[in-house]
C-alpha cells in the first residue's frame, strides 16, 4: 500500500538550501528524502529528550529527600 503524502511549499534560505542539495547528492538521494530523515531523526531526538527528562524527573520525585539531605550535608 502507498503512504498518503501531503505536498507542503517551505522558504529554505538560500545558503542552507545549497548545502541541503549539496548533501542529498553526496547520499545519491532526493533533496525531498534528505528532508524527510532530518525531520524524522529530529522528532525521533526531541522524543527520546522528552523520556529522558521525565526519567529524571520521576527519579528526582521519588529521592527528593535523599537529594535534599545532599544538599545539606
């Protein structure tokens, strides 16, 4: 089965579109494909930092006493 696809018009500055063109062909991909994996590998990232920082702050949550008497000591 086919992906829906939704077309979208973005302004690229001019420096960055030459370098985003310049990599895509370096990978021998589109320059649509090169964007795609950068939006994905940046959600992908942004997602992990959210777990990350709920982690961390869960763990904070439970010890807050322990860290506070760290503080003290």
């Amino acid at each position: 089965m086919i992906p829906l696809m939704t077309t979208r018009s973005v302004r690229i500055p001019d420096d960055i579109d030459a370098r985003l063109v310049a990599f895509a062909e370096s990978k021998h991909i589109s320059v649509n494909s090169a964007l795609v994996q950068a939006v994905e590998e940046m959600m992908t990232r942004d997602a992990q930092a959210d777990a990350v920082t709920a982690a961390a702050d869960e763990v904070f949550a439970r010890r807050q006493e322990l860290f506070e008497r760290l503080a003290d000591a």
